[in-house]
C-alpha cells in the first residue's frame, strides 16, 4: 500500500498467487481479485477481496467459470460486473 505521501507499506500476502487477474475496488478500501491465472496454462476460478485498512484477505463466492480477457466494473460502489471475456480453459 502507498499511503498519500508515498511511504510504502506491505500488507498481508495474496494467498493465491495469480497474474491477468482483473481487479475492482469497492468502496475505496477493498480490492477485489477474480480469478485469473496461476500459471501459463492453468486458471483459477477462486476470487479473494483485501482489505486495505486492515491488512485482512477474505474469500469471495468463486466465479462460475474460468474465463480470460475479462475486466471487472464497479457500479455504485457496491456491484461488480465481471465482463465476458472468453469462457475456455487454458
């Protein structure tokens, strides 16, 4: 985390390791991560959220199906929007 004088900080480590993942925030504090790639062909439908007051991950509901290409929307800073990318394992 960088905090507005940019001092950064390291929080708690993401506990699955994932890259192409797209990324939300909600309400200016939580970051989500859905699902993504744990290595070159292999994915992850599992979505973990961090707190970035407290340091804490927490596990979210997974995404239906893996998918890449996607990109995630908040709207009113309550709902996430997943948007369709290709819906195919790697």
């Amino acid at each position: 985390m960088i905090s507005a004088d940019l001092e950064m900080s390291q929080l708690a480590r993401m506990p699955t390791a994932r890259f192409d993942t797209p990324l939300a925030l909600v309400h200016d504090k939580i970051v989500i991560a859905l699902g993504g790639k744990t290595s070159k062909y292999h994915g992850t439908k599992r979505c973990e959220a961090i707190d970035t007051t407290t340091g804490q991950w927490i596990n979210v509901a997974p995404i239906p199906f893996f998918c890449v290409n996607t990109t995630a929307v908040v709207m009113k800073e309550r709902y996430v929007y997943l948007m369709p990318g290709n819906n195919r394992e790697m």
